[in-house]
C-alpha cells in the first residue's frame, strides 16, 4: 500500500498545476493519467489575453489572474527546467468606426491602461492584414504552450515516482476507514482533473458542465511573417517553431477529438478576412474544453463524500485562470484558506439532489 495526502486523477493543464502548488508545500501527492494525446491541454493553443470579444471586454478577474499566472509559469519553467512560456504582444486591426469609437470607450477607463501598449504597429501590417481602421496594441498577451508545459511536469513527477500512466476507473474506488483506496493507493482526499470527461463522472454528473469542442489549424505562411499574435474574427499565433496556428472554433454539438470539415470552413473563411497572405495548411487538430454552463471553475468538495474533490471546469481561459485558483485550492486543501464561492462547487450542491443516483 501507498499512501499519500492527495491522489490526483489527470495531468492537463489543471492537475500539472494543482500537484506542482501541493508538492511545493510538501504534500505527499500520486497522479494517475492516460496520457490522452488529444486532451484539451494537449491541442490547446494556449493564449492568454487580458482584453477579449468584439466589445474589448477586460477578462472577469484580470487584475488578479494575470499577476499570478505571470509569476507562476515563469517559475515553473526554472523548477521544469524547460521553455513554455511565451509572452508576445497582441494586434488587433479594427473593422469598421464603429469599433474604433467602442474601443475609444471602453479604453478610456484607466483600469485598462495596464493592458494598453502605447507602441502602435499598424503601418506594419498594412500589406499582411486588411487594416484600413488601423488597430490596437494589446500586453500581457502571449501563450503557454501547453503541451509542452504538461509534458514538462510529467517527466518532473515520474522522476519523483509519483506518476502513473493509466487508465482511471472510477467503480474500483473504495472509501474505508474514512480514506480513499484504489488500487494500490491510500489517501486521505482524491482531486478529480479529468477535463470534460469528468461530466461523465458517476460523482460529478449533476454538475452543469457545458463541454464546448474546438479546431486549431496549423498553418505556413510563405510570402511574409507576422510578429504579433493577430486578432479579429480568428487568431493568428507565430509559434517559436516557425509556423503559425489559426483559431479556434466553438461547437456544442459534439464531443469528440476528430477534425471536422465544417470548422476547417470556418476557420479559412475568418482567415481569409483577416489576412492578405497566401498560406499552406499543414495540420489540423480538436479536442474538447471543459467548460461550465455559468463559464466559472468548478474547485470544491462533493456534497456527500468528503474525500472526494473537483478541479474542473475552465474552459476557453485555462491558461489564465489556472495558476491563480490552484494556488488558492492547494492552500484550502491544507486549511491555509478558502475557495471563492463564486468558483465553489458548493453554488451548484442544489442540482446534486435532483440527480443523485448512487
Ligand atoms: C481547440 C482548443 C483551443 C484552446 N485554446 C485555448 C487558449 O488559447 N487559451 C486557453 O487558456 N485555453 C484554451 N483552451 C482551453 C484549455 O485547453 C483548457 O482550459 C485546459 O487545457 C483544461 O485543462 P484540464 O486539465 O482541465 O483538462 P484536460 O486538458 O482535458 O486534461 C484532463 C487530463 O485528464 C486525463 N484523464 C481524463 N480521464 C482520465 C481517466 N479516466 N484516467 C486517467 N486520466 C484521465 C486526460 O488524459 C488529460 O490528460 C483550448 C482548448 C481547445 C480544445
């Protein structure tokens, strides 16, 4: 028998930086995953943008999250001794007078100075993007690569023997001497970060999950080269690489990983209008965000059983949001403080029951 504080179940972007803040404050941490090459984390393109949508919009807790995920993911690449962590500014070419004059509006509050580069590039694109009302210049922006960032951390956690690549099967878990057994393991909590697929859970089924599939594609642009991630209707992220990705689309109709033709359509045509190059498509991928019907985590304790718990629930902003909520779970899991309600699984214990079945 093993025993440990916490037994996480899923390594994405959630559970890699949930175990990282647990085993920092030197808890006794397994993690259990199936290395799905197709997981959220692992098809993401990783942005984080502070200002978003069609009326520049400050992302809901930016003033915080940001800090946080900057100071995060920098020391994260020192403790993984690895490159995954990109910050590049963002252009975003207007579309009509319309928008200049809401983004006039929305920019005069001072609260968004923070995020506003002053540094204009919009003679620079003339020729690559259609540009005729000129643009903004966002900071704080960048990407994580993500997959890169989860690979990272499980070769940090195999060298410390507390990863195991398989398969999570939920009905061989027992609750004894109030621990939690499964297989080999004994801990006293289980954190469930399994991504959309935990809306499938027997424990965590009456949470309203909103799964939302979406499509990057990777493409080449061989007449010319953009230095900023480019915004409008799509985006464009240069990646170190050399190549260029193209998202994303939303789709809640189905929850699969397979590419779709109808995305691929999608995705060309908000291209077509944003970019003058010519360009190759090389790749495309999906995958599946595990969002929520009220578009806030899910972190919290089940309703019945104690030792069971939910990291879940991040959807389009995980790459923001992450770095600043594990960081407050793993202090409320070692009674060092609290989990925000508004983020708290316990808004939701009404829905549990309608639908308890166990
Ligand atoms: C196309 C696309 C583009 C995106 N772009 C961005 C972006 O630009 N910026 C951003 O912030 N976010 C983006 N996201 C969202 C982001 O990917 C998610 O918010 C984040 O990756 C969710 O991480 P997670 O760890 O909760 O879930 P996941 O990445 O799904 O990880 C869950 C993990 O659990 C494992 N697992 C599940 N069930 C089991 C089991 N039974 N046994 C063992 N292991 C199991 C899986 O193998 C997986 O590793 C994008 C997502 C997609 C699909």
């Amino acid at each position: 028998m093993q025993h440990c504080n916490f037994l996480l179940i899923g390594q994405g972007l959630a559970g890699s930086t949930l175990a990282l803040c647990l085993v920092a404050q030197g808890q006794k941490v397994q993690v259990i995953d199936n290395l799905d090459t197709n997981s959220a984390s692992r098809v993401a393109a990783g942005l984080f943008n502070p200002i978003t949508g069609n009326q520049f919009v400050k992302t809901w807790q930016a003033d915080v999250i940001f800090p946080a995920l900057f100071n995060f993911y920098t020391k994260a690449e020192q403790t993984l001794q690895h490159r995954f962590f990109f910050p590049l500014p963002l252009y975003k070419p207007l579309d009509s007078i319309e928008k200049q004059n809401a983004w006039l509006a929305e920019s005069s509050d001072p609260s968004y100075a923070l995020y506003v580069d002053t540094q204009n590039p919009s003679d620079q694109y003339n020729q690559t993007v259609f540009n005729e009302f000129g643009g903004i210049t966002l900071k704080q922006t960048g990407y994580l690569n993500v997959k890169e960032y989860v690979e990272a951390t499980t070769r940090y956690l195999q060298a410390q023997s507390i990863f195991e690549n398989s398969k999570f099967i939920e009905n061989e878990v027992v609750i004894k001497d109030n621990k939690v057994h499964y297989r080999q393991y004994v801990a006293d909590h289980l954190i469930f970060c399994g991504g959309y697929k935990d809306a499938n859970s027997r424990l965590w089924s009456w949470l309203p999950f909103s799964p939302a599939k979406g499509d990057i594609l990777f493409v080449d642009f061989e007449q010319g080269s953009y230095e900023h991630i480019i915004n409008r209707g799509c985006w464009i992220l240069p990646m170190a690489a050399g190549y260029y990705k193209v998202g994303s689309t939303y789709h809640w109709d189905e929850f699969n990983e397979i590419p779709t033709e109808r995305a691929r359509k999608e995705l060309t045509e908000k291209l077509d209008k944003l970019s003058r190059l010519p360009y190759q498509i090389r790749q495309q991928v999906a995958g599946v965000r595990p969002s929520s019907s009220d578009r806030k985590p899910f972190i919290g304790q089940h309703p019945a059983y104690k030792q069971y718990w939910l990291f879940n629930g991040f959807g389009t902003k995980g790459v923001s949001l992450v770095p600043y909520y594990a960081q407050q779970f793993a202090a409320a899991l070692v009674g060092k403080g609290a989990i925000e309600p508004i983020v708290n699984v316990a808004r939701s214990y009404k829905k549990y029951g309608l639908s308890k079945s166990f």
